[in-house]
C-alpha cells in the first residue's frame, strides 16, 4: 500500500516538475520576444534611433559611428568616431584609444565609452569586419559612390586604383575605398569617405529591402555581420531605411586636438567632450524638426576674423561651426587686433541666419551690414574680441 502511495506521490512530483519546466520555457519564449521587439516598440512609438557601426579593420582605419534616425521625420545623421580617440579607459586604469575596448563580436564595454562620450543612449549595435563587409556589399549588388577624382596609390605592397566618377563598387572595391591612405588627404577627406561609405550602404539597404528580406537571401544578410539585432528588428531595420532620406544626411565628427601619449598619438575632443555631447544634442533637434529647409538654406557660409592677439582663436573658432556643419569659407584677423567684444555680421541681408551663428557661441551682438565690397560667397561674418574664451562669449 505504502508503495502505491509512493508512485503516487512520485507521479504527483514529476508532473509538478514537467509543469514548472513549461511554465518556465513560456516566461523565458516570452521575455525574449518582449526583449527582441525593442526596435519595434520604438518605431511604433517614433523614438529616435541611435545605432553603433563598427568597422574593424586594421588600426590604420578602424572606425565607428553612430546613426541617429528619427522615425516620424525619416531624417538621419551619421556622427563619426575615429578608433584613435583619447579617453580614460577605466578597466585599464589608463587613457588610451578607445579601440582598446574593442572585442571581436562584442561591442558592449565600446558602445557604454561611446554613450559617455555622445550623451546618448546606444541599444542597438553593428560589428563589420573585412570579411563580412565584403559579403554584405557583394549581397547588396555593389554600393553605388561618387569618387571626384581618379586614385592610384601604393601602401606598403598594395596598390589601389579606383575610378573617379559616379561608380557602382563591388565589396573588394569598397573596403579599398575606405581603407586606402595618401598623404596629402586632409582629414575632412578622409572621415567623409567613411561616411559616404555609410550613406551608400545604407542606401543600397533601403532600396533593396524587398530582396534582402525573401526567404533565401534573408538568412545570408543576418549571417554577414555580428549584431544585437534579433531577425524580427533586423528586418524592421531593413524596411524602416526604405524611408530614410538618404540624400539630407547630416555629417558629423569628432573634432579635437591631437597629442602623444605613450608613444599613440590621440584624439582628444574639444573641452573634454562638451563639444561633442552639444553638438549631438543638436543634431538630434535638427533631425527631429519637422521643418524642411530648401537644399540652399542647410549651409551657411561663415568667415572667421580674430580681432584679438589671441593666436589660434580663429581657428578654434571654425572648428566649432565646422561641427555644426557651417561652411567655413575663410579663417584670418581682422582690420585691428583690440576688439572688446565680439559681433556677428549678416552680410546677405538674411539675419535669421547671423542669429543662429550668434546662438552657438552666445554672443549678444548681432547686426545686419550688407556690402558690395565683401565677398558674395560670404554669409555671415563673425569677428571674436576678447570675451570670446574659445567657446563661448562671456558678458
């Protein structure tokens, strides 16, 4: 009897285990749908976007980026972050570049330095190394760039030639474009074939979004690259970049001071990252605006004077509007070196325009002053005085 009452009681456990395992599989089945569906859920509700790329290659050329997509705007930014960026590296114990927290197929302690550093907050990540770029952009039947002119160059033992033109590149053809190196290229070049690079891909994604996601060429797209994406948002992803406006991204970069530390020469960001954190709560405003500006209203073209003896400040100066996307057309002194404070000047009789370059550096001074004799490719004319202190004028 005792050993009847005995199976019994065995059966009774062993049917209380089988349930507590479904009940358990079904919390795990659920949670992770609720987990992969994060893209989703901030599409639906048209949160903004923001996306890690890493692009592995060899030091020389290692980058990340971050993209900024705003979903009821369908407008984007792509802010550029090059590998050498100087930063304390807090499990190092020690300031270095801010590769060194690069792993391969693993991104998290690279995306928590780059949030540091942006302000943002990055959930969603993108690993690309050679070999998985090259498949991705061979998947996508070539990215479609302009190179303005021809390039025949040797590094080391390799020679790369490119055609200039509008060009249709095969993935070969792609990581030569990013990775090649010359020595007269000013960095501005060179950070903006990164970005092109970027541009096109993301292009090519949008407007071929109904063959990556069939059920053949689907699974080869997801398996090109290492991300965090689940296949749900991964597909989301692909159908949401149908309706980026591709054409008005905004550029971006990190712009700083180069110095040497233990024999690495370093990226340190202007005024320890304020800079870079304003200049992307910007660009997040901008792109988030539902304003649309004619192509000729997105650049204003601003020439920086020093009217101090200041030596530098111009070009401080400049760096600060170039991040916010000014076309700096000139950078020199002004007629006298003793300005007090500083002035901000329209020169096309469109004072909107002086305003906001005023804004950016909160300066109270602003003053409309159309001349025949300034140069007409010139906007806006600021001249720094001596309450400029390289960031902001001080009253």
């Amino acid at each position: 009897m005792r050993k009847k009452r005995a199976r019994r009681w065995d059966k009774g456990i062993f049917l209380l285990l089988v349930i507590l395992v479904v009940v358990s599989a079904t919390a795990v089945f659920a949670y992770l749908n609720l987990r992969t569906d994060v893209f989703a859920e901030q599409l639906k509700e048209g949160s903004m976007i923001s996306m890690l790329f890493a692009v592995s290659g060899d030091k020389d050329y290692r980058f990340f980026s971050v993209f900024m997509y705003d979903p009821l705007t369908h407008k984007g930014a792509i802010i550029f972050i090059p590998g050498n960026v100087g930063s304390i590296v807090e499990s190092l114990k020690r300031v270095d570049r801010i590769d060194v927290l690069y792993r391969d197929g693993e991104l998290g302690p690279l995306r928590d330095k780059v949030e540091q550093l942006t302000g943002l907050k990055i959930p969603f990540m993108v690993d690309m190394t050679e070999s998985s770029l090259r498949r991705v952009v061979d998947i996508l039947g070539g990215l479609e760039l302009f190179i303005p002119n021809p390039v025949d160059t040797v590094s080391g033992d390799e020679r790369t030639l490119l055609p200039s033109g509008s060009v249709l590149l095969d993935g070969d053809k792609v990581v030569s474009y990013i990775s090649y190196s010359e020595k007269l290229e000013s960095e501005v070049d060179w950070v903006g074939r990164k970005q092109k690079f970027l541009q096109a891909l993301f292009k090519a994604i949008g407007s071929g979004g109904d063959y990556l996601t069939t059920k053949t060429v689907f699974p080869l797209f997801k398996d090109a690259f290492r991300t965090n994406l689940s296949v749900r948002a991964l597909s989301s992803f692909i159908r949401e970049m149908e309706k980026l406006d591709g054409e008005r991204l905004i550029f971006q970069r990190v712009l700083g001071s180069s110095r040497v530390v233990d024999n690495k020469e370093l990226l340190f960001p202007h005024f320890d990252g304020e800079l870079l954190r304003e200049t992307v709560k910007q660009t997040r405003e901008t792109i988030a605006s539902q304003e649309l500006l004619p192509d000729e209203e997105l650049t204003v073209a601003l020439e920086v004077l020093n009217g101090t003896q200041v030596t530098g400040l111009a070009a401080r100066a400049a760096n600060i509007f170039r991040s916010f996307g000014y076309d700096i057309v000139t950078i020199a002194n002004a007629d006298k070196s003793d300005y007090l404070k500083t002035v901000v000047l329209d020169r096309r009789g469109e004072l909107e325009a002086a305003r906001r370059v005023a804004e950016l550096i909160k300066c109270q001074r602003v003053y409309t002053r159309p001349e025949e004799e300034v140069d007409v490719s010139i906007d806006v004319t600021l001249i720094l005085g001596k309450d400029f202190d390289g960031r902001y004028c001080k009253e």
